[in-house]
C-alpha cells in the first residue's frame, strides 16, 4: 500500500542502487530484483522528529528536578552539565538515537545547549554523532543559546561562531531566559542572516501573556526576509492570551510566514506546577494554529532527563498526546500524522528527499495497520524501518497464544 495517493492501494516500490525510490505503480516487473514482500502492510514515508535534546539525553537517572518545572529542570542539568564529557553524551545520545530508529523515525533535529557550563562541547558531540548513525539517521544540529548564556551576548555571538564552523544546520535558543531578550533575539536573527542558516528557537514556554514575544518574531522575520524560514518552538503563552488577543497573534504570525512546534511532553511535564487547582495543558493554541493554515509540527523534546523524564522515541505516541494535550478531535488522527512526518520534513528543508515519490530517499515506515488513523491511534506490533533502501530495523511481533 503506498501513502500519498488519494486513497490507499496496493503498490509496488522500486528502489534504486542509490536508495532512493525508482518507480511506483501496480504490478512492477521485478527484473534482477530483490524483493522484499510486505503483504499488504502499509508503507509510510519515515516520521521526522523536528525537536528533540540529544546532548541531554537519558541524564534522568544522574539528577533530580523536585519542583518539576522549566527552571528546576534548567538549574539540574546546569549542576550536571560540567562533568558531562562528549563521550558520555554520545553514548547516552545514541541508545536514543536507536530507539527512535527502531520506532520509525528517520530523521532528528536537536537543538544543542550553548551554555557557559559546556561551551559548545555538545556541538562537537552532536556533530561527533551525526557522522556516527548517517547510516540510520538524518541528524540535525541547532546551535541552542541556553541557560546562562542567554544574558552573556558577546559570548554568545562567539560560541555561535564556532557552532557555525563545525557544521550546525540551524540557529537557535531560548529569548526568555535572558535579561534581555528582544536583544537576545536579534543576535539570533543577525546570526542567521549572516550564516544562511534557519531559525529554530524556543518561544514562549511560559504561561505569562505579558512576557510574549511572538509580536517581535513576527516583526524581526518580516524585517530580516525570513518568511518559512523561522521557527517557533512551544509557544506555550499563547494559550495564556484571551481568544480575541491570541487570534490576532496568529495572524501576525502567520502573515510573517513563522512555523510552530508544540512539545506535549514536556508541556505536559512543567506548565503549570503553580495552579492552585485545574492546572492547565501547557499546549499551544494547536487547533486555531491549525485552523490559520500555520504549519504545526509536533515533536518529542526531551526524553528522559530533567525536563521530561519519560520518553520511549516513538513518535506516534507524541501524536497521540498532541491529540489528548491540543483538544484535537476523533477526525484529527490523520492531521497529527502529518505533525510528526511530512510538515515537519518541509520545516527541516528535506524538500524532494522525503516522501514516496519518484527520486526521494527511500526512507520508509512499514507497519501492520490498516489505515494511517489506525496506526496513529493504536500503534503497530510489527514496524520495519528502511533507511536509504536499507532495512536497518525490523521488529515482527509473533502471537504467543497458541491454537488447539
Ligand atoms: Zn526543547
């Protein structure tokens, strides 16, 4: 069965000796080929996790977070960070990398911290990693100004420098925590103008109307010619802001050309600590984002550290809770489907290597599901995973109830 077509049918899919996609169409002849059957399952194109920590990753058992907020999760992993070496990230990072690879996930970017504990060590881990998992996974690294160095912006501008040098594919970093953030902001912007590179940042994670700078990131993408080419990560306040506010925000944003990324895990994990009852999802405003013709990615964020403490790698589970989390409805499986693969595949710039189409990288989700929505809602106990028209993951689930 192939996806992308008006409905699904069987196909078959040809892949080249290059591992991308030769032909598509109904009863192909096999020639010399070698054939893999798939007897009806379902052939997606691989999910792309668009945001995700891997320096930071699997840190959970090494510290705590008492307060299970934004910023005890910020000052654990500051305490930790300088004893952390580049090999220790890359082994934890790796076991992460895999288990995302085995769950279907093809592609990853990962916002890298930049912070005066670590300077860009995790730069170099993650660019270390890259090289490592090309044969699984499409890795990309975000130059990620966190933490301390979000207030220290000659150091910052530095560190971005040679972010940039060793091969980052997109600028990042976190406005908010900055003593000056609209200042912050700029030498973000200023950095990708300089560089070429895309934004990816983390906006808004915060419940705080007063403190939003989605005007500014409007303004500032406009100013700087950066329509499709910004992204805003969280954006948490604008479930803070009344309706009437919150819907002239989206229009600002979506006539700047800003896409969004929500994060239902750790959303979910740190907003709202403070209510005294009803604490609220900590979710953007998904559905009016959705509704605007924004382009609304999900993602995972963390997986298993201080800021999220649990975490498998699947992506269809981050679906599942951007379902629960955004108040999305029984007809949106399809449209969460598309948060964790072809939306995301167009904001990271995979452009025609994504997608089951003639001259894309063959790099596929098989799965034992009748339909999209199935998967989405159920999962699949059997997923094979193909990268560049090779099987690097293969699990089959065999029934252990045996028949008289
Ligand atoms: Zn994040």
């Amino acid at each position: 069965m192939c996806y992308g077509a008006a409905s699904l049918e069987m196909l078959d899919i040809k892949i080249g000796s290059d591992g991308r996609i030769a032909e598509i169409g109904p009863s192909l002849p096999a020639g010399d080929a070698e054939l893999l059957s798939l007897n009806g399952q379902l052939v997606l194109p691989g999910l792309v996790d668009m945001h995700q920590h891997l320096d930071k990753s699997r840190t959970r058992a090494l510290l705590d977070n008492p307060s299970g907020t934004l910023m005890g999760a910020s000052a654990a992993y500051r305490a930790l960070a300088p004893s952390i070496t580049k090999e220790q990230m890359i082994a934890r990072a790796r076991r992460t990398v895999e288990a995302c690879s085995a769950r279907g996930t093809v592609a990853i970017r990962s916002h890298t911290n930049i912070d005066p504990q670590t300077g860009v060590r995790g730069v170099e881990a993650m660019v270390e990693l890259r090289a490592q998992c090309a044969a699984f996974m499409h890795i990309q690294i975000v130059g990620h100004i966190t933490s301390g160095a979000t207030s220290m912006l000659p150091e910052s501008d530095a560190w971005l420098r040679q972010a940039i040098d060793l091969g980052i594919d997109a600028i990042g970093g976190v406005p908010a925590f900055s003593s000056e953030p609209v200042a912050l902001l700029k030498l973000l912007f200023d950095s990708a103008e300089r560089s070429g590179l895309p934004l990816d940042m983390h906006i808004d994670e915060h419940l705080d109307p007063a403190k939003a700078m989605f005007s500014e990131i409007a303004r500032m993408t406009r100013a700087y010619g950066m329509a499709g080419r910004v992204v805003a990560g969280h954006s948490s306040a604008l479930s803070a802001m009344p309706s009437d506010e919150a819907q002239r925000t989206i229009e600002e944003l979506r006539e700047a050309g800003v896409g969004i990324v929500t994060l239902p895990a750790a959303n979910l994990f740190l907003q709202g600590r403070d209510a005294d009852r009803l604490p609220p999802r900590g979710l953007t405003r998904v559905k009016e984002l959705l509704a605007a013709g924004i382009p609304v990615a999900a993602a995972s964020d963390n997986i298993q550290d201080p800021f999220v403490p649990t975490g498998s790698g699947d992506l269809l589970e981050i679906a599942r809770w951007t379902v629960l989390g955004g108040l999305l409805g029984m007809s949106d499986l399809r449209q969460v489907f598309e948060m964790v693969s072809a939306v995301p595949a167009q904001m990271i710039g995979l452009g025609a290597d994504w997608g089951i189409r003639p001259g894309a990288r063959a790099d596929l989700l098989i799965a034992r599901a009748e339909t999209i929505e199935d998967l989405v809602a159920g999962g699949a106990p059997e997923r094979t995973v193909m990268v560049e028209g090779r099987v690097v993951s293969s699990t089959t689930t065999q029934s252990h109830l045996s028949t008289p």
